[in-house]
C-alpha cells in the first residue's frame, strides 16, 4: 500500500506570520519595552494556528503565551514552546500533574483546585507558581473583591504553591461610554493588590489588561499585558478609531477558487430557498466555501466577495460547502479564478469585522470559526525559528 498524494479543494487559509510579528513589535513599542508580554494564543490562536503563531511570537521576544485549557498548552510543549504558559481557564481535577510536569502557570479563583495542586505538588517535592484571579466586574471567573482577603489567607496554607501573579479581566475596556465602570474595575484592582502586599506577598505578574485595556488604559498595563486580538491585526471592534493605536495589519485571509460559472435567465433563482432571483441574466460562480467551513450562513445577502479586482456579491443562501457569487459585471470570471473572502487584493478588502457586522458579531468569532477543514498556509514564515 501507498500513500497517493492528491490535490485538496482550493480553499485556505493564508496566515501571514510576518504580520503577525509586525503586529507584535507595533503593540510593544507602543506599550513599552519595560511591560512583559503574553501572548494570548487560545482557540488555536483565534483561528489562526496556535503552533506556528507561538514559535513566531517566541522568536520575536515574547514573555509569556496564554492559553484557555490546559490541552492548548501541552500541545505547544509539545511542539517544543518553552516561555511560560498561563491556563487563562484554571485547572480541572485531574490535571494537577500534567501542569506540574510541564511546567504551567494555572489561573486560581477556586480554593479546591489551590489545594489538589498543592497535594500533588507535594508529592513531587515541586514548587508550582500560581496567579489569582479576582474577579473586578466581568462576573464570570476569579475571586470577588470581597471574598478575596479569605481567598488569598486559604492559598498561603498551600505550601507548595506561590502566588506569583494576580489578574483581572476588563467587561468593557472597548467602551468609552463604560470609563466609569471600567475605572471602578482598576480601582478593585488595585484593592485586591493591596490585599496580597498587606499580607507580604508581592506578585511579579500583575496584569489586568487585554487588547483594548492595554492600549486605551495605560494604567491597567500593570508589569504585563495579556494581548489576543489586535495581535491578530482584529483591532476594528475593539479599538475606538479615535484613540491613538498601533498599526496593525490583518493576519488571516481565506481564499479559494472558482469551481464553475453559469448563465442564468432573468427569474431564475439560485440556492436553497431560492433566495436569490435574477433580475437580469446573469452570470453566477460557485465558490467551494461554506458554513461549514466557518464562512457562516448569516452572511447570505449580506457580504461581498473580491474576484479579479472587484467586489461582487455573495447571492443566494450560503450552503454547507458552497457559495454563489453574482460576477454578471465582470467581463471575464473563469474556472480557477481566485476567490478572496476575507482579505484583501491589489484594490479591495473584506475584513473580519465587515463580515461579522453582518452577523452582529465581533471579528474574534469569524477568525476563530474558520474551521479545521480549510487548511492553514503559513506564508512569510522565514523569521520562524524550528
Ligand atoms: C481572551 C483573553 C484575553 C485576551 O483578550 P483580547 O481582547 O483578545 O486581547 C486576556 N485575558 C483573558 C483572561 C482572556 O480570556
């Protein structure tokens, strides 16, 4: 038996990770160089390839990567990702010892987890670094403010553990109509600090913010800044256009080719529910692309597609492997013509948040949907260290 190689459907994902280096060097210039870094690489990267995003970044200088679970991490160590990882998710039972063996920073906000980590650290004569969460007004994970003195009292009788960080996430560091509450969430913030100091302990890591805390909020920087989103160049919809950013370029675009043109009569209709009827002849390609590639069906009627230079409209409902798109004003779409549905051409883009407009969502859920069937070419990948 042999392997026989083949030719996959023309549709992909390009992930440019010269970009993404760009992007990092552009945030940490405008954060300063004194403020450590981690990487927020979750969800595969918000799409984009945890592994390939991560060696990048750590070429680059990245401090730290951080992660939702705990299976993100052993997955880059084991693709050999070396800097510290934070488990942004916590620790479940039963993975006390695949954290200590690989050596990961789990976030803290229940006191059983403190406690097996602590048990189990015991046995194996080891020291685990921890940071706390306290919980300043996301209301989802971390320590409530005032809970917070009895929390951190309960992890010091863990003696082989060592509260290294303290962190907070930000509800609405976006908003520049929620400053009040976003400051209330700095203000607690920095009582929780208080009540770690009061009790002699001295964190290294104390970040709180995110992409758009860290850029809009100086004062949240804190030692660290925890960066996912703009990374990726997603910058549209959560950063306020108005306030003084970085640079940023988009990281993702999925393309793919024309797989069939056809006239059609006026009247005729195109896809399921027939939701599209000519009102002229017209001259339709189908595009192998559809939801369950990530290219989602709230889209239909609503998004453009660039073909040869020029915008054209997605027609028809989007079906689970294929598009239609009205290219009656091109003179000459054909065959294997490329097809960019997110990305830009010499002329045009479509960014991830113009689609996700359409579907009242944000730009993370349309990089993050891009599902594991389009595959990932990594492009201007020289910088990436094996
Ligand atoms: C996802 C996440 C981040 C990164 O947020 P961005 O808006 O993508 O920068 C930071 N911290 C925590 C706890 C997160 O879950």
């Amino acid at each position: 038996m042999r392997d026989i190689a083949f030719t996959p459907r023309p549709t992909w994902a390009d992930i440019d990770l010269a970009a993404l280096e760009a992007n990092f060097r552009a945030i940490k210039a405008f954060i300063g160089d004194e403020i450590k870094f981690l990487a927020v690489v979750k969800a595969n990267a918000y799409g984009h390839g945890a592994v390939e995003c991560s060696r990048t970044l750590v070429s680059a200088g990245v401090d730290w990567l951080g992660v939702a679970l705990v299976e993100e991490a052993v997955e880059l160590r084991s693709a050999g990702v070396n800097v510290p990882i934070l488990c942004l998710g916590g620790v479940w039972p039963g993975q006390e010892e695949i954290i200590i063996d690989k050596d990961l920073t789990p976030a803290i906000f229940r006191i059983e987890d403190a406690q097996r980590l602590d048990a189990r650290a015991k046995e194996a004569g080891a020291m685990v670094n921890v940071h706390l969460k306290v919980d300043t007004g996301m209301g989802r994970v971390g320590v409530r403010g005032d809970a917070f003195g009895a929390f951190v009292d309960a992890v010091s009788e863990c003696r082989n553990l060592r509260i290294d960080g303290l962190m907070s996430h930000f509800a609405s560091a976006d908003d520049t109509e929620a400053l009040e509450f976003t400051m209330g969430q700095m203000n607690c913030f920095d009582d929780a600090l208080a009540v770690l100091i009061a009790r002699g302990i001295e964190p290294t890591f104390i970040d709180l913010a995110n992409s758009p805390g860290a850029i809009c909020h100086p004062r949240s920087r804190g030692t660290m800044v925890r960066i996912g989103g703009i990374l990726y160049g997603l910058g549209d919809d959560v950063i306020p256009r108005e306030v003084p950013q970085p640079g940023l370029l988009p990281v993702m675009s999925v393309r793919s080719k024309v797989a069939l043109v056809k006239d059609i009569q006026r009247g005729d209709s195109v896809g399921y529910g027939r939701r599209f009827i000519a009102k002229r002849p017209s001259t339709i390609a189908t595009v192998p692309i559809g939801y369950h590639d990530g290219y989602r069906r709230g889209f239909s009627g609503h998004v453009e597609a660039l073909v040869n230079g020029f915008r054209v409209p997605v027609v028809g409902a989007i079906s689970m492997d294929w598009i239609t798109v009205d290219v009656t004003d091109l003179s000459d779409a054909k065959v294997g013509d490329e097809v960019v549905l997110l990305g830009r051409d010499a002329k045009n883009a479509v960014s991830a948040a113009d689609l996700a407009k359409t579907i009242n969502s944000i730009s993370y859920e349309i990089t993050c949907g891009i599902s594991a069937r389009v595959p990932r070419n990594y492009i201007n990948a020289d910088n990436v260290l094996d």
